[in-house]
C-alpha cells in the first residue's frame, strides 16, 4: 500500500511537528505518537492538506486543496 | 313537358327516399354505464392506475362510466410500495375505496441515526422529537425527512433523507466539536477562493493564504483577495507565502517572487 504524500510541514511554538499529506494531518512531538487528524477522528473533511501555521494564539491552521480552511482551537492531546 | 316533370318528380321521390334512410341507420344513444369508483387514500396524491393505465388522476378522485366488471386497481407513489387491489363493480352501483397506508406496516420505513459522539438531540421536520442518538424511528411514512442534530458545544448538522418503504435507513452523523475546531469554505462562509495552496499568519494574526486565484488575507471576519489585476502580485496562482520579522509578506507565485 503506497504512503500519504506529504505537501508540507509545520513545527509549532510547542517543537510539535505537523505534516499535511492528502490523508489529513500527522501529529507527533517527544511526548505524543503520531496521531491522524483526518475525516474518520474529527469529522471534518481534513485532506490534500497544503499548508499549516500557528497564529499568535497557539491556534493551528491548516489550508486545503478543495475543503477549505481549518483552525484547530485548542489540542485536543 | 310531362317527361320532364316525372323526372323531377322521380328526382324527388329518390332524395327523400335516401334521406329517410340516412336517419334509419343512425345508432340509437346507448346510455353510458353508470358504475363508479371512488378513490381516497391516506396520504393523498397517489397516482390511480385501473388495469395497468395511468388515469392522470391522483387520489382524492373517482373513476366513473364503468360497467359491470372487476377493475384492478393500484395506487402508486415515490419512496411507497405499489398496493393493488380489486374492485367488483355491481349493478353498474357506486363502490367507495379508502386506503389507509400508514396501517400497512409493509408501507412504512424505519430510519437509524447515530452520532459520534452519542447523545445529540434529534429533531425532525424542526420538531424536537426529544428522543437521544442512537435511535430508530420504526413505521415512518416514506417521505423526505429534514433532520438536524444538536448536541452541546457542536456545530448543528443537518441533513435530508428519503425514508422508503419496508427499508431502513441508517446513518451515522459526525458531530464536530466547535471548542476545537472552526472550518470555513466557499459555502460556509465569504472565503473567495476554493483551491488553496499555502497558508502564513502575519505579527497581527492576519492569515494570508495562497490560492489558485490569488491571495487571501482574513483578519477573522473580513476576507480580502489580491490578485495580478487589483494587485503587483505576478501570477494569480500562489506557491507559497512567508512573514519576515518586519511583518513583510514574501509571495511566490509560478511566475515570480513579490513583497506585499
């Protein structure tokens, strides 16, 4: 079975790592495993994700081919 | 002279004689039958076929000038089973027909909802229903049902589903938890762009995104789009989108690098 194909990656304020792929979102740092943030655990349609940022609130964006526009509120790790 | 007038005379005696004939062999008015059915049924509207023929008629309606005879009868609409029946009609008499569908369990559908999370209020047609996913609704009448899920610090969803007859339609609906997570698109919200390409956040939590058709800066209400015809931006379709520390946006796009 073939890997998600990465479009970018994000290292937030936290050193947590982000990768945008065309299944959804990875997560992981020291403390976490990788975690998916995909359709299937959030119940947004997070895929093709082509970029991520922090704002200034610690609140994370993601930007997406054809869904849209995400912000992540608050971890929910 | 005598010839001639013996002639008309014949002349006259032959139209008259065919004239009286013409009338001889018109048919005598034969009466229409005088038989009837009357049909309603529970919902209404239901399309009145006799013998396999569309009567485009819809129920509440009467079928009338029938003979003496059995008449098959069904009653057929969208999302319902056929019901077929049989009506005998006597005396060239009246027959009344009332069908009632949502006594026939074979008529009715059920509908499954769940949700992730469970417990969300269910409200169908804007009705509380006040029942809690997971539930069965069992014996709907087949229609389309509006139905909106609430559940505490989530956003509402609300969907349409056709519940058909002797079916049962499950769904499982996935609440998305608005303390987490905001979601904007060109439905939802006045976002000027669909295809979207890069994503950076200015010192002023400006978010300035990259689109196929230009970029997009939004402040958290307002959304704003530069493209090369309002704009210094070189091509429409952006690559990518950096903040230096003087809050300068650096944009690339397929054709060239610019500041904004």
């Amino acid at each position: 079975m073939p890997g998600p194909i990465i479009n970018c990656i994000y290292i937030d304020s936290n050193n947590s790592k982000w990768i945008g792929t065309n299944l959804g979102v990875f997560f992981f740092n020291e403390f976490s495993n990788k975690i998916l943030l995909d359709e299937s655990a959030t119940g947004l349609p997070i895929k093709d994700v082509t970029g991520i940022s922090e704002d200034v609130y610690g609140n994370i964006w993601f930007s997406t081919r054809e869904n849209g526009l995400f912000k992540l509120k608050q971890r929910p790790f | 002279m005598k010839n001639i007038k013996f002639l008309l005379m014949l002349l006259l005696a032959v139209c008259i004689t065919f004239c009286e004939k013409d009338v001889s062999v018109s048919p005598p008015d034969q009466p229409p039958p005088k038989g009837s059915i009357i049909i309603n049924s529970y919902p209404q509207e239901f399309k009145i076929f006799m013998n396999g023929k569309y009567r485009i008629r819809n129920t509440p309606d009467s079928i009338r000038w029938l003979g003496d005879g059995a008449y098959e009868i069904s009653l057929r609409k969208e999302l319902f089973l056929d019901t077929v029946f049989t009506i005998e009609v006597v005396d060239e008499g009246k027959t009344n027909v009332f069908i009632d569908l949502s006594k026939n369990p074979r008529m009715l559908g059920d509908l499954s909802i769940k949700t992730t999370p469970s417990g969300a209020e269910i409200f169908l047609n804007d009705s509380n229903t006040t029942k809690m996913s997971p539930f069965i609704f069992r014996n709907l009448l087949p229609d389309i049902y509006n139905i909106s899920l609430k559940y505490e610090d989530h956003e509402d969803f609300n969907t349409q589903i056709a519940v058909r007859s002797s079916y049962k339609y499950e769904f499982t609906a996935a609440m998305i938890d608005s303390t987490i997570w905001e979601y904007y698109n060109i439905e939802n919200s006045n976002m000027p762009a669909k295809v979207l390409t890069c994503i950076a956040i200015d010192n002023n939590n400006v978010k300035w995104i990259g689109s196929r058709d230009g970029v997009i800066s939004f402040d958290g209400s307002n959304w704003n789009l530069q493209s090369p015809s309002n704009s210094r931006l070189t091509h429409q379709v952006v690559t990518s989108i950096s903040v230096n520390s003087n809050n300068e946006k650096w944009i690339t796009t397929i054709e060239g690098i610019g500041i904004a």
